[in-house]
C-alpha cells in the first residue's frame, strides 16, 4: 500500500512519514501530482497558518489536485493544519476559503471560558476524545479505554455539523477532534505523536484505506 504525503512546504513530514513506515506503509513524500498519483491514498499534514498553506497549495496546483482525487474517490486524511484546511473558511490572520469538504468555519479559542474563566491558548497537550459517531474504518473495534490523544492548536473548526466523529472537550468548547465526510477524513490533532490509541487510529485508518 502506496500512502502520498503531500509536500507543500509546511508540513512536519518526519514525523508522519516515520509512523507510516513502521505501521509497513510505501511513503511517498512529494509535491508532485505525477508522482503523489502513485498513491492509494493522501495524507495532508500541516503546521502554520491557514492563509499561509492554502496560498502554497494554489500557487502550485496541489489544491485542484486534492480537489480531483477527492472527486474521483481517492482516501485523504488532513492532519492538525491539514484538517483545518479541509473545512469552509478560516479568520486565521485574515478571512480566507479552504477546500470546503467539512462545514463549519475555523475560529480562534477565545481565552475564556462561558464562566468566565481563563485559559490557555494554543489549546496544548493530551486531551481525551468522546466518540459520537463510528467511522467506517473503525466499524467492529472495540475502542480501547484510553482514548488520549496530541494536541497543537490555537484555532479549531467551529461546526455542527453530524460529519463529527469525536470531540475533546477543552474548557467547555467541544473541538472536533475527528471528522468523516466519504473519503476525507480529518485529524486535528498529532496520530503520530499520541502515543498507542494516536497509532491505533492511525493503523485503521490505514487498514480502511486497503
């Protein structure tokens, strides 16, 4: 199995790259859609300002690239970033149209709380995940207990949307966490950095893909 990494110049691909290939993935790190062809599936990492990453992805055509191979039913998973661009729009530094494929807009976490309570922004560390709906990828699985996961993030997808797989509660704002539309998926937070149930979700994924 044929897993494209898409090399758009802001991505943190070691990282990535590294757990796909211990979970026996062929890696293809590219910014070429020739070569990103060759995959079964695409992974869209991430690591910056939305504004920033989507000027990269015109600039050099990956974003109607990704826009064909969604079409045409190929698996993407965005990651941390690379989720948040999958959505309808950001007001990340300015107001600017991501690809659409989720609904709902990406917003800055406030600092406080519904009770006024202050708190950290970037929302950073492990978090647990509540599940609302089961992915076709993880139908069957018995979820593990311990459903801790990685996160990097000051902005989140604020959505109502059923696409929602699974929410982390982070000072009353429950921030998707995962979320499923067909054939794209979206991680917000780091599978690669999440210790077992981030590699456990990372490996069904996979495991979907074939």
């Amino acid at each position: 199995m044929k897993i494209g990494v898409i090399d758009y110049g802001m991505g943190n691909l070691f990282s990535v790259t590294q757990a796909l290939k211990k979970l026996n993935a062929e890696v293809i790190v590219s910014s070429n859609p020739e070569e990103l062809r060759e995959a079964d599936a695409l992974i869209l990492p991430g690591v910056g300002a939305f504004p920033d990453a989507m000027k990269k992805l015109r600039e050099t055509g990956l974003d109607q690239y990704i826009r064909n191979e969604v079409e045409n039913g190929k698996p993407l998973l965005g990651i941390c970033l690379g989720m948040q661009l999958l959505f309808e729009e950001s007001e990340e530094v300015t107001p600017t149209k991501g690809f659409g494929f989720f609904e709902g807009k990406v917003v800055r976490f406030s600092g406080i709380s519904e009770k006024g309570e202050k708190y950290r922004v970037p929302h950073m560390g492990w978090n647990s995940l509540t599940f609302h709906s089961i992915p076709k990828w993880l139908e069957g699985e018995e979820l593990p207990e311990d459903r801790y996961v990685y996160f990097v993030h000051s902005y989140y997808a604020n959505t109502g949307s059923p696409q929602v797989v699974a929410t982390a509660d982070y000072f009353g704002v429950p921030v998707p966490g995962i979320v499923q539309n067909g054939n794209v998926c979206g991680m917000q937070f780091h599978p690669e950095k999440s210790g077992e149930f981030g590699v456990y979700l990372l490996k069904k994924w996979l495991q979907g893909v074939k």
